[in-house]
C-alpha cells in the first residue's frame, strides 16, 4: 500500500509538474509570438536596394499617368548619367545625378538646359523599385514616380549594346525601324532584314520553318497577326536588353543581331528570332 501511495504521489508530483511547464512554455511562447510580430510590424517593408555599379540599371512604370522607361549607369563615384522616355513618344530626355545611399536626386536635360528634377528612393520589396517624384524646373509643378527594375546589365556608359558594332543609337534606329515597318506592313523591308530560316509561328498556333523571302511574303499577315502587332506597339525601343545572343525588343518578340563578316567599318544587323 506504501509503495503504491508514493507511487501515486510521485505520479501526481510530476504530472503536476509537466503541466506547470507546459503552462510557462506556453506563456513564454505567446511572449515570443507577441515581440516577432512587434517587431514585424515596426520593421519597414522596404530595404534600401542597392543600385549596380559600373552597369545600367533599367526601370519602367509612371510618372503621374504617363508611362515611361528610365535608364541610369552608376559610376563607382556615386555619380549616375542616363535617360528616360515617354514611351509613347520614344525620345530620349538626358539625365545626371548623384546617388546617396539609396536617396536618387536627378536633373534632367533638354537642349542641354535643365529642365525638371526627379527626387526617389531605390527599394527592396516584392519588386526593386524607385519611388519618389518629378517636379518642373520652377518646382511648382509635382508628379509621383513610381517605377520598377525591369533588367540590369548591358556595356560601358559609352557602348550599351557592347557586343555590337556601331553606336547604340544606330542599334536603336535599326529596331524602330524594325518596329515602324511592322506596324506599316513593310514587307520588303522586314523581308530584306531577316536571317533565314526563321522559325516562328502562324497566328500563334502552327509552328512554322520560314525558309525565304517569299515565303515570309506569303505567310506575312499570320507571322505579324494583329495580336502581335498591337503588342509590338506597345513597346519603346530605347534603352533596349542586351546579351550575347542580341538585342531584344519587349519582352523578346523581335532579337536582333549583327550580320556576319561585319566589321567596325562595315556592318549591318538582321532579325533573328521573332516569338509571336
């Protein structure tokens, strides 16, 4: 009977005891819960997002309601050139500054007068992102700007498109070209530019192998059907992506590349891929 009581007792005692404890680590554990998310709650959502250096650093998104695509190179020195565009209008605006930190302060330039400010922070969140505002020369005039990282990458601040001969302009010419001549259905043109075979696709269905010229005569409304050109519309030839395959044109519909045996003196470039 003795050893049965101090059986129980003991039972007792140390059930008593795991239940004291399962208590306190409950407590504790609320605790713990409550400080994360305090500390979740004052935590800012965005960390300062850091700019790369000695590359250009392309965003798109708004300024006020209007759509454009900014382009920056960060110099070691903090220093940053670059541009941007309304896209429906396609021309370049100049741009210099200075990055502190990830505080952007940018004056922009037109006939080599200033002409506007922008002021921004670069952020870290779901989306690399530049957020802050436009304002006029008199700085009475205030627009938000609100953008996001689409690429980084491309050459030296002199040579964008380092892989190509000729200047970048002369690039970018060439893919409004590109552009222009699709929506005018430019067949010649756009027929005398492509590298054969080309491998697309016929109203975005039926894979096809475009051997020659006339057949991209035959086929031409089906490779540039009207879905496709009123993406390709959309879409700004300025500041364009860039890698060792070529040049690429919104989201890769239209690359580009140089034509063989092209030298420093004598080049051309061609398409070579059109994803439809």
């Amino acid at each position: 009977m003795n050893i049965n009581r101090n059986f129980v007792l003991y039972f007792n005692k140390k059930r008593n005891l795991n239940i004291m404890g399962n208590r306190f680590y409950q407590k504790i554990r609320k605790k713990l819960l409550f400080f994360i998310a305090l500390f979740m709650f004052f935590t800012p959502l965005c960390k300062a997002y850091n700019l790369d250096v000695n590359m250009w650093n392309d965003f798109e998104g708004k300024i006020g309601n209007e759509d454009i695509q900014l382009s920056i190179y960060l110099f070691e020195n903090g220093q940053i050139k670059g541009n941007y565009c309304y896209k429906k209008y396609e021309n370049k605006i100049q741009l210099t500054g200075q990055l502190t930190g990830n505080k952007i302060e940018l004056t922009e330039f037109i006939n080599d007068k200033p002409n506007g400010y922008f002021q921004g922070k670069a952020f870290t969140n779901k989306y690399d992102s530049l957020c802050g505002y436009w304002t006029d020369i008199s700085k009475t005039k205030h627009l938000d700007l609100k953008l996001s990282l689409k690429s980084m990458g491309g050459g030296s601040f002199e040579h964008r498109y380092s892989d190509f001969y000729g200047s970048d302009k002369e690039v970018e010419n060439f893919v409004k070209h590109i552009k222009s001549s699709i929506m005018k259905n430019d067949k010649d043109w756009i027929a005398n530019h492509v590298k054969y075979p080309l491998y697309t696709t016929l109203n975005n269905e039926k894979a096809i192998k475009i051997k020659n010229k006339q057949q991209l005569f035959d086929h031409f409304d089906q490779v540039f059907h009207k879905t496709f050109k009123e993406k390709i519309q959309t879409y700004c030839p300025c500041n364009l992506f860039h890698n060792y395959q070529g040049v690429m044109l919104g989201n890769g519909e239209i690359w580009i590349y140089q034509k063989p045996n092209s030298n420093e003196n004598k080049y051309d470039y061609y398409i070579i891929s059109i994803n439809n």
